[in-house]
C-alpha cells in the first residue's frame, strides 16, 4: 500500500469513526464533520439556485435535516454522497417555494409590467466556480440551465467529482448519472450557442 493511499484510508476511517460518534448525538462530532464539507454544500446548493441568500438557508436546511437523520444513516462510508443528497433535495425545495412566493407576487400586482431586477449575485458563492463560470456569455449560458443540470455540471467539473460518486450522491444508477451529465453538457452547449 503506498503512501497516499494510507492517508486516504485514514481520513476516511477518522470521517466514519466522527459519523458513528455524531449518529449517537455527539453535536462536536458533527461540526467536525460539517466543518470540512460546508464550502462544497454551499456550492451545491448555489449551483442550484444560483442566489447567495438562497444557498444559504437551503444549505442550514439541509444541515439541520442531517443532523436529525444521522441516526437512519447506515454506511457511514456513504456521508459524503448521503449529505450531497440532503442538501441537493434541500436546494430544490427553496426552489419551489421560491417559484410559489413569485406566482403569488405576480398575480399580486398584475398591472406592474416593469420587469423586476435580477437579485444581486453573492461574490462569495462565486469564488469557486470563477474558473467554469469566468466568461459573462458562460455564466448567462450556465445561467439558464436547469437547476438538474447546473447541479450535475457543479459537481463533475467544478467538484471533479468521478460519476459513480455523483451516481451515489444522486441515488441513481450509474448510467443515469452519465445520461444527465451528457444532456447537461449539451444543453450548456446549445446555450452557448444561444449567446453567441
């Protein structure tokens, strides 16, 4: 066994012995945990729903819906792809309530017909994506992808997540996962187009 492989067989048996000591209620075990992954879930949930103030409460969400199903959770091998999951489901949630908020504000004010400004993007979600996303013509072509899309993107390129892990993240099959990541990649390129 080399030595890069020992380090990693190490931090992954430290991560399952913090996620058995957390699944018992250990709220330190846990912060540890979450500590290491709140930048990568804040992205994920930022490649969803493309606003900072969004992100946010979809990631706490998501934070708070894994703390309190720690206990179900049966590998903890599987932490990782199981709180992409959470989070990712979390994402999409504050998405749909968002798009109900806007429907009730639209039948609202039917006669405002000014186009509403788009919110400000939080330049701190960016930090990470400004090398896939640095261009304005692929940021407004990453912009109108679905959340699905932007989400499997984030997470193979931006993440450089391997598609079985993002199978696993997804609870999908392999397959699909490689499906979506092909149907994403060519809806960014139609979008590209679009923009030229």
């Amino acid at each position: 066994m080399d030595a890069l492989t020992q380090v990693a067989s190490s931090a992954a048996s430290a991560d399952d012995a913090l996620v058995r000591r957390a699944q018992t209620g250990d709220a330190a075990a846990f912060e540890m945990l979450v500590d290491a992954r709140i930048d990568r879930c804040y992205r994920l949930a930022w490649s969803i729903l493309s606003n900072g103030a969004d992100a946010a409460d979809a990631t706490q969400d998501g934070l708070v819906a894994a703390w309190r199903e720690l206990p179900r959770l049966r590998e903890p091998a599987a932490f990782d792809g199981w709180l992409n999951r959470i989070v990712a489901n979390a994402a999409l949630s504050v998405r749909r309530r968002r798009g109900r908020i806007r429907e009730v504000s639209v039948r609202t004010y039917p006669d405002d017909d000014t186009p509403q400004p788009e919110p400000p993007r939080d330049p701190l979600a960016r930090n990470a994506m400004d090398e896939f996303v640095d261009n304005d013509a692929i940021g407004r072509a990453f912009d109108r992808l679905r959340p699905k899309d932007r989400m499997i993107l984030v997470l193979h390129h931006v993440e450089e997540r391997p598609v079985a892990e993002i199978a696993r993240s997804l609870g999908i099959p392999i397959g699909t996962a490689k499906s979506r990541l092909h149907y994403a990649r060519t809806a960014l390129e139609r979008a590209l187009e679009a923009e030229a």
